[in-house]
C-alpha cells in the first residue's frame, strides 16, 4: 500500500501524541508541520523528525503533503480545513469540526465537490473497548436501548493545560461533550432534538504562569438528546468538576432486556461490563486487548485505508457536521432557558471495524 505523505498544523500539546501513533501505522508517514508559533514548530521538527514549513501556505505547497491534519486550536479548525481543502489537500481534523453547523456542512460540500476526504476526531469508536461495546449493543443483546447516562466532568484544566484560554472560550460542551456526542451516535443513531441548561460555577480562573482570565462559556452544562428511535441521553460536561468524581468519562447504555457500562470514552482498555436487568454488571471481554490511551492517529490511518481500497471511512466529516449541530442546538437551548431545539441533519453510523466483527458460528 502507498504511504500517505502527513502535514500536521498546529505544533501544540496534543501534536506529539499523534506524532508518536502515525509512526505505528504502516498507511501514513509524518512529513511536514507549521504552527503559528515558529520556536513551537522548530522543537516539534526536531523531536519528530519532520519538515517544517513556516506558513500554512508553504505546508499546503508542499507535494508530499496528501493529508493535511488540523490540530490547531477549536477557533481555527473551520477556517484551515476550508483553505487546506481548496488547495487540494485531504483533511483530518481535531474536534471539534467547527463552531458552526452551517460552516460544518459548507466543508462537507466543499470536500464532496473536490473529491477529497475529509475526516475528523473523535475516532474513539475505534478502540478496543468501544468497539466491543459497540458489538454488544448492535447484538441486539439490551433489548430496545431507550435511556443513556454520560458523564465528562473533565475537571479546571487551567490546572495542566498551558494555553487554556481556547478551552474555556469554547467550554466543556464543546470540547469534551463531543466525545459522548460521538459514541452514542455511533451506537445509537443520529439526534433528533436536545434541551440544556447551563452555569458558570468558577468564572475567574487562572493559568499555570499566573495571569487571571474569565471563562467565556459556562463550565457545567447538563443536556438531554432524543435520538432517533426514541432514546434519550443524559449528558453532562464540565470544567469545574473533575477528579475526584467517579462519573468523569462512563456512559452507561440502559435497554429493556440489559444495561452496559463503558468505562471510558477515551480509554482504549477502558472495562465494559453487561448486567441483565434487575441483577448485577458482570464484565465482558474485549474483542482484543487495546492501549490504556486513545491512539490518536487511529482515525486518520483508517481513512488512509480506506482511501486505498475505495470505500468510506468512518470517522466521517457528516457525523462529525451533526454532531456540530447538537453542540450548537445545545447552545442555543442553553441561552433560551432549557427550550428544546430540533436537530435537522442525519448521517450513516460507521461499521464495525473487522477485528470487532462478530465471528460467524
Ligand atoms: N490537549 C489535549 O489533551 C487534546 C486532546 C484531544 C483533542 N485536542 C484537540 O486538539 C486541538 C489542539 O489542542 P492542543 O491542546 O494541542 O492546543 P494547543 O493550544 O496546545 O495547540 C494548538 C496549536 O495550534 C497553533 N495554531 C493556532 N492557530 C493556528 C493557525 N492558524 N495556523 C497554525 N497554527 C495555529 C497554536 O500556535 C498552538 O501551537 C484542539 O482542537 C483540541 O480540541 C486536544
């Protein structure tokens, strides 16, 4: 198979994670990167052994760039992925797709129109443990799943993260709710509607170098999705609450027959454990064992393979795009007292990864 040619921009905290993972995939190879921040991007060249453009515009010059992956920061994703794609590049982005649903889907188009691909995180559907749970739940094994809890209580990450700033202008719902977002829609099917309410518990923050800032979205925000069939999920995010909670980052999967737990939205090893209605969670082995990390370049290596052998691939920029307008729906229920607002737009859930297909009797 022909290696893909990856040009990363944006240097920041989560590029030498995926640096790391690419070099585990045999379908892509790490060749060139930019950020912003040149003295970032040099140390970055350095320690990965890549190429680095000063500008956007050389990266996206650059031949052996094939797939561009936007790591940069939540505001910057849009305006990136449109002029990588209009240079011709493939894309992979971060999360989350957009700010915007009506931007979300103008880069869907504009891929479309080009014939390119374009991706995006969170691919976490694809870990071991979540494609286990997945394999469960499209079993058939819970009966009709009609209530979901998750929890993403991801804690004051001014606390670890060197440029929060980007983080709380965005919030909780944005930036971690997105994962949950993923996973059940991926297991369930898409929304159809969602309601939320929203606090700023600890608007004065502070970063690790000292300088005071204030949260520019709420850092709690409990949110309740109908999704199609009838479902309902119960979401809360929050940069407030973190460690010690014991619900940071399990969803639990409620159906007539059985529930399932899942212990980790990220968590490639995370525990997924089935208990029949009424009795108690037993666990269940996983399809094959996994890191206790998300491999993060798992997601763009699936859509290089998929490239080759001419069929979709799943970490899909139309669920990504949908996942964008329950963000924003949530958004707008949140700013109008809890009103329930209608999601429009659909998307076909990914397959299971063929290592999670069941084995035939
Ligand atoms: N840090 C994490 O643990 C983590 C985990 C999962 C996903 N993510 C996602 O990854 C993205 C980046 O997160 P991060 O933690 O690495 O942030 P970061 O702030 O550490 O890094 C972002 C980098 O992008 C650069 N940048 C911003 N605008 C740019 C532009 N126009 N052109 C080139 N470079 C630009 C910045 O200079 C910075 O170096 C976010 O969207 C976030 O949602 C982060």
């Amino acid at each position: 198979m022909e290696q893909l040619g990856i040009g990363i921009a944006g240097t920041g905290n989560i590029a030498g994670g995926y640096a790391d993972d690419i070099v585990t995939h045999p379908e892509i190879r790490l060749v060139a990167a930019t950020d912003l921040d040149s003295s970032r991007a040099a140390a970055f060249g350095e320690a990965h052994d890549c190429r680095i453009h000063r500008s956007l515009d050389e990266l996206l010059a650059d031949p052996a760039v094939d797939i561009v992956v936007n790591l940069t920061v939540h505001q910057a994703h849009y305006a990136i992925t449109k002029q990588a794609l209009e240079a011709g590049k493939h894309v992979y982005s971060e999360k989350p797709f957009a700010l915007r649903t009506e931007q979300a889907w103008e880069l869907v188009e504009l891929a479309r129109s080009r014939g390119l691909r374009l991706g995006c995180s969170p691919a976490t559907f694809l870990g071991e443990a979540q494609q286990t749970a997945a394999g469960v739940i499209r079993s058939g094994r819970l009966g009709q799943v009609r209530a979901i809890y998750a929890d993403v209580s991801w804690g004051r990450l001014e606390t670890w993260h060197p440029a929060p700033q980007a983080f709380h202008e965005v919030g909780a719902l944005f930036d971690v709710g997105v994962y949950p977002l993923t996973l059940v829609t991926t297991m369930i099917g898409p929304a159809t509607s969602v309601g939320a309410s929203g606090w700023e518990l600890m608007p004065d923050r502070q970063t690790l170098s000292g300088e005071r800032f204030r949260i520019g979205s709420p850092d709690l925000v409990m949110s309740t999705v109908e999704l199609q069939g009838g479902a309902v999920l119960r979401l809360t995010t929050s940069f407030y609450v973190g460690a010690p909670v014991k619900g940071q980052g399990s969803i639990e999967f409620h159906g007539d027959d059985a529930s399932l737990f899942l212990g980790s939205f990220q968590n490639f090893d995370a525990e997924v454990e089935l208990g029949p209605f009424g009795g108690d969670y037993a666990p269940v082995e996983l399809v094959r064992p996994g890191p206790a990390r998300i491999a993060w370049a798992r997601g763009v290596a699936e859509m290089a393979q998929a490239m080759a052998e001419g069929r979709p691939h799943r970490a899909s920029a139309e669920q990504a795009a949908h996942v964008v307008e329950i963000l924003e729906a949530a958004a707008r229920s949140v700013a109008d007292g809890g009103r329930r607002v209608s999601i429009s737009s659909t998307f076909s859930p990914p397959p299971l990864l063929s290592w999670a297909e069941p084995t035939p009797a």
